[in-house]
C-alpha cells in the first residue's frame, strides 16, 4: 500500500469516526404542535444530530445509543419568537445609557428571555442611540452568555422632533445625534451607517410615538421620498427595513416605500390593511405594552409617560379592534412584546392578547413561530419543528390550544439541540 492510499484510508477512517460519534438525541413528546400544518401530532419522536433536527414523526424508532428526553408528558412547540425585544431596556435590567451599561444590562435580559421560551428575536434599537445591541448578539453568538438567536436594529432613525429625538430641552441644550435624519442623502448615510456596525436591520421612526414628549404618534414623519431612499439603501446592503407606525398615513406611506414590518400600526385603517396584503408587508401589533400604560402612572412621571398614559387610555380598545380586522383580513401578524413597561420574560402575554384580538391559539402559536420566522427571512432554519431546521424546542405542561396562558409557563427549553432549562418531570404520557 502506496503512503498516498494510506493517507486516503486514514482520511475515510477518521471520517466514518467523526460520522459514528455524531451526537443524536430523541425527544420524546406527548403532543407536539406542528405549526406548519396547523396540526397536533401525538406520541411523537423528534431525532436531532448536532443540534439539527432529522427526522419527526409519530412511528420513529429511536437509534441505539441516543440520548432520550422524556417530553411525554408535555406538549412540545417550536421555539417562540419576539420580534419587538428591547433587550437594552425594560424595567428590571436597565443600562446607564452608555455603550457598556446598556450591553450589560442585555446579558441579564437575554438569558431572563431565552429561559421563557423565546429562543430568536429581534431587538429594535434602543437604550441609547449607539451599538450595544450589535457587541451584544455577537456575545451570545460566540457563546459567552445564554440568550436567545439576536437580530438587531441597534438604533433608530428618527426626524428632528420627532419620537427618536430628545424633545424635553431647551434649545440652548439640544444635542443632534447621528440618529436624527433629515432629508433623502441623510438618509442614504444613516442606512450605511448602520450596516457599517453591524445591524442586521434598519428601524425608522415614520411616525410620531406614545412615549415621547412633544410630537403625535399620528402624524407621519418621515416623507415618502426619505423612506424609499431607506428601502433602496436597506435592499441593496442585504438589509431589511422596520417602521414604527401608529398614524394611518405613516402606515401606507411605510407600506408604500417596501418596509418589511410595521411596528405598532395603532391606527390602521381598511386602506393600510389592503396596502399591507398587497405588499405582503408583516405587522408587529406590540398590544401588551400600550394596554400595561392604560395604568396610572405615579406622581413624578416623565411627561411622556403621562402622555402614552392618556393616549393608551383613550385608543387600546380601538386598536384592538383595528388589529383584529388587520388579522382577520389576512395580514401576516407577527409577535412583538415591546417590553419597556413590564419585566422581560413576559412576552407570551403578547400572545394571549393576540387571541383577544381575534385569532384563534393555533393561529397565535403560528404568529409567534413560523409567521415571526418568515418576517425574519429565518423561516428555512428556525418556526417550525422541522427536518432540516435548528433544534429550537419548548415544553409547557397542559395544552396551549385549550389555555393560551399556558405558554407564560415555560418548563423545558432547548435551543440549537442545547438545553437551556429542564424543569419537566417524567410523569403519564399523554393518549
């Protein structure tokens, strides 16, 4: 034997080695919720190899020498999805306002998010106008935290005045971040600007918001031109755009300029709802947070919280109703928590509202996996239990079609055949 066969027989050996010492896991699942197809399958087996999932079904047999996780008493769902994650932010890790504070306090938040069942999100910018949320996901990418799968949008774009601005100054104090764009070439800089660090998406401010001082979440901002000039510059650098919108006007004129996802859209109207179908726009409708400033604020609130406390009181039930007739309609409604009133880790009460809006459990537990997923673009990898997609499983005990609620009570998370959180205990399975 010639040293070039014997080079390529150790090549084959350590080939097969590598192949035979592959790690596989068979979950066990007594009912599994395929959000594909709408369906539950009972008494299922998910194969995974090197976090991948190979084989579902309800007549697997298990390979010899896998690891088995005894699911049969749960019932097993994709790994949910946020899209509207401020993970800077909240009320109960909250950042300094530097690069550095702002990072830190986002370790905590996404290893409290990842534990309640979310394993991919979005985070829209926020905590400041600067790039925490870029080092961030890539700190979890690399391993050195627990999180959820980040894409990021770091900053927000916003008009002079306008909902991304510091509106609560005198004139003699105001200082113009890079943040704030006035005009189609600003624009064009921006969007560069921000692919340049690192974002994985561009979030505008087309209108007015709740939570800002001195401007109105109805009014559109943005002009059409500045927005399509976003889109353009967005498309060509392989990015997608993001509008915050509430007014009915900021809306159509976001869905017009090619956006990917309407934030919010408090106010939308027949016509917006039309505009979004046509376009195959995705809407985040972010309830839970507008209805948690429903409540009064305390004495020493900013004025803009008092401000998104009147305007929440005056308009939720409305807008309740608007996204329920966006829903219903057809529109791809995705999940979007929003949590900058409330602690992280509560984002399934998004879902539940989902369903008080209209949609039925299977139809929320869609727009929280495969539907988000699809807003993403991640739909081939991550939504859905799947061949071919990334281990991202959930357990909750009791069945979420019956009780929405359920899911706020995450048991059993694994993400990318990793197990973050083992709470289940073996018990009947289900029949």
């Amino acid at each position: 034997m010639n040293l070039k066969t014997l080079c390529y027989l150790f090549l084959f050996l350590g080939f097969v080695s590598t192949s035979e010492a592959a790690e596989q896991t068979a979950v066990l699942c007594g009912r599994l919720i395929d959000v594909d197809r709408g369906e539950v399958l009972r008494d299922a087996v998910v194969l995974i190899e090197n976090g991948v999932i190979t084989t579902v079904g309800e007549s697997i047999v298990i390979p010899p020498g896998a690891t088995v996780i005894d699911l049969s008493s749960a019932t097993v769902l994709p790994g949910m999805l946020d899209l509207h994650c401020h993970l800077l932010g909240g009320t109960e890790f909250r950042g300094d306002g530097s690069a550095a504070g702002n990072a830190l306090a986002g370790v905590k938040n996404a290893e409290v998010v990842l534990l309640s069942g979310f394993t991919t999100v979005r985070d829209p910018g926020g905590g400041g106008p600067n790039y925490a949320g870029v080092a961030l996901r890539d700190a979890i990418e690399r391993g050195w935290f627990p999180g959820p799968r980040v894409l990021v949008a770091a900053r927000f774009l916003s008009i002079t005045g306008g909902h991304g601005d510091n509106n609560n100054v005198a004139p003699e104090r105001e200082s113009v971040g890079e943040n704030i764009v006035n005009g189609p070439e600003e624009m064009r800089v921006a969007v560069r600007r921000d692919a340049k660090f690192g974002c994985d998406w561009i979030k505008l401010y087309a209108t007015g918001g709740f939570f800002s001082a001195g401007d109105d979440p109805g009014q559109q901002h943005f002009s059409d031109e500045e927005m399509a000039v976003a889109v353009e510059e967005a498309t060509r650098l392989g990015k997608y755009v993001a509008a915050h919108a509430h007014g009915t006007e900021g809306i159509k004129a976001a869905v017009r300029a090619g956006v990917r996802t309407i934030e919010h859209g408090t106010f939308i109207d027949d016509e917006g709802i039309d505009l979004m179908k046509q376009h195959g726009t995705y809407l985040v409708p972010t309830l839970r947070t507008i209805e948690e400033l429903k409540k009064e604020p305390p004495r020493d609130a900013s004025e803009g919280w008092k401000k998104a406390y009147a305007l929440s009181l005056e308009h939720f039930d409305a807008m309740m109703e608007n996204i329920g007739k966006a829903m219903k309609a057809g529109v791809k409604t995705a999940v979007g928590s929003d949590m900058i009133t409330l602690p992280h880790g509560l984002a399934a009460q998004e879902i539940e509202l989902h369903v008080r809006a209209g949609q039925t459990p299977m139809e929320a537990i869609q727009s929280a996996t495969i539907v988000s997923a699809g807003a993403l673009g991640l739909d081939g990898t991550v939504g859905s239990i799947a061949p071919g997609k990334n281990a991202d499983l959930i357990a909750v005990e009791g069945d979420p079609l019956e009780d929405i609620s359920i899911l706020g009570s995450v048991r059993f998370v694994m993400k990318q055949g990793k197990i973050y959180k083992q709470e289940m205990t073996t018990g009947t399975p289900i029949r």
